[in-house]
C-alpha cells in the first residue's frame, strides 16, 4: 500500500515538473568541446537569455570576495608565516558573453525556457584579453621591491578573481602563457615583502583641499569600501622596514541632471609611495551616462573603484 502511494506521489511530481519545465531545460545537453550549454528562465525571451547566461557564469567562476585578515610574520630563518582568517561572500562573476545563441525557446505557464550555446573560445580569448592587459605587466619578473610592492597593491583588491579566472583556463588547458606560474611566483614574493611593510591607506582631502573633496568622498562611500578592499593589507606593523602609503586625492563629482538624461563624473588622482618615494601616480576617472539616475550614481561608483585596481600606470 505505501509503495504504492509512494509511486503514485512520485509521478505526480514528475507530471508536475514536465508540465512546468520542456525536457530539455530539466536535463540539458552536454558541454561540447567547443561549446558551452546553459539554460535559463524568465517572464520573457531577453530576461530568460540573461537567466541563462547568468547562470553560465555561476558555473564556471564564483568569486569568493574574502573580508581576510592577514598577519605576516618572518621568523629567525627568515621564513614567512601567514595566518588569516576569512569570511567568505559567493558573488557570481559576470562575463561578457560573445556569439550566444538561442538553441531552443519554449513558453510554459507564461514563464520563458530557453536552451542557449556560448562558444568557448570566446570566453577564454575574453578572459586572457583581460589577463594580458591588466595582470600580465605587473608580475613580470625581474621587479625591484618597490615595483613588486606597488604592483601587489594594484592587483590586491582583485587577486581572488584573478586566480579565479586563471584556474578556470587551467581547467579547460587554456592556460598557453603560464600565467599561473607567474602569479604563484609574484605572489610568492610579494607577501615576502609585505612581512617587513607596513601599508596605510588615506582617502579623501588634505589640509590643503577643500572640504567639498571630503563630501564626495563621504557622498560615495569611497573611504569604507577601500578600506574593506585592502582590509588583509592594512596591518600595522610598528618595526616594519619598509612604510607604504595609498593615497586617494579627490574624489571630485561632477553632475549632469537634465531628464530622461542622467550623467556622473568621478574624478580623483591615486598615489602608492614606497618609503616616501612615489612608485604609482595617476589619475582615475569614472564617467556615467544613462536615464535612471540611481542606477548612473551605482554604476559610476562601480567604475571609480575597479579603476583603482589594476589598470597600466
């Protein structure tokens, strides 16, 4: 009796989920040697397609964005020792997908399937796109410590995502350059450096500025989510042999209010120095166009910090 309800409930089930979902979007087809398979769903055909893509994203890469807190410390043999702990935040990492298509869409109870194909080589001339321009030139070998240092500083805030990104072209023997050999080596050395560093961070005006630098910077959140970028980093280290300092001058906004047109402009100058000595200066503006004016504020906020990270000097 009780199996047979229980085949009866399965069923029901089974009838339930096939009524919901096509067959395809329950069990998709397989990844090919070329092609990546996903699917997705949504009230209509584009968010479907995002859906989709989105959830492309979310298997190939997550991005475990660590709030870490890092203590470095060189013994009598001169070994470095590192302890941290870590909070981890899972943010799926957005690609910018080329040449998806839509293999198959089907319409059910008013939500939108559809079964979609990314090719893979897209993906991964994307991402090395984005390797070769923004990481390859600061882990080159044969740096000095203070280009090792200032380097590091730059790509710090995007380290996880970057060896997110390394590993996953490991994975699928990508990988033609070895650069993850090049970044285990940089790495390697440069939390040899930082044990003897102590890094600061300052934000926003100097005496010498106006108090209106110290507005914007408040008005966008700069100082708060640069210091949990750097968290891991900013460890006082009172004997350190070596003092870095990373420098916000600014941030200045400008505004353009006119709708449907909103627009945004985040201007400011980022300095590294290593024992007082510049290694990094340059400026870093963030500009925003669009209809919906909060969005323009988030999205130009968004632009200003990544702008801070990586990027050639």
């Amino acid at each position: 009796m009780h199996k047979t309800l229980w085949m009866v409930l399965s069923l029901i089930v089974i009838t339930a989920c096939s009524s919901t979902f096509p067959d395809w979007s329950i069990s998709p087809p397989q990844d090919t040697s070329n092609l990546f398979i996903t699917t997705g769903s949504g009230n209509n055909l584009e968010s479907a397609k995002s859906n989709a893509l989105e959830q492309l994203s979310n298997r190939l890469i997550v991005d475990v964005a660590n709030t870490t807190l890092t203590n470095n410390v060189k013994n009598a043999q001169n070994q470095v020792t590192q302890s941290i702990e870590s909070y981890g935040v899972l943010n799926s990492e957005q690609f910018s997908f080329i040449n998806a298509t839509v293999l198959k869409s089907q319409q059910v109870n008013g939500v939108v399937h559809v079964l979609m194909q990314v090719d893979k080589k897209s993906v991964f001339d994307s991402i090395h796109n984005y390797l070769d321009i923004q990481v390859v030139p600061l882990i080159m070998s044969n740096q000095d410590s203070a280009q090792i240092i200032s380097n590091g500083v730059l790509l710090w805030p995007q380290l996880t995502k970057v060896e997110k990104y390394v590993s996953l072209l490991t994975q699928h023997n990508q990988d033609k350059r070895f650069i993850k050999s090049q970044l285990s080596n940089f790495k390697e050395h440069f939390i040899n450096i930082l044990s003897e560093t102590d890094i600061s961070l300052v934000v926003g005006a100097t005496q010498a500025q106006h108090k209106s630098h110290q507005q914007s910077s408040q008005l966008i959140n700069i100082n708060d989510r640069l210091q949990l970028q750097y968290q891991s980093l900013l460890t006082k280290k009172p004997n350190a042999s070596n003092k870095v300092e990373i420098i916000i001058l600014g941030p200045t906004i400008s505004y353009f209010d006119q709708a449907p047109i909103h627009a945004v402009k985040i201007e400011a100058q980022q300095v590294v120095t290593y024992n007082k000595k510049i290694v990094v200066q340059r400026p870093i503006t963030a500009f925003e166009l669009g209809d919906n004016k909060d969005s323009v504020m988030v999205a130009a906020q968004n632009n200003f910090v990544n702008q801070l990270s990586l990027g050639s000097k």
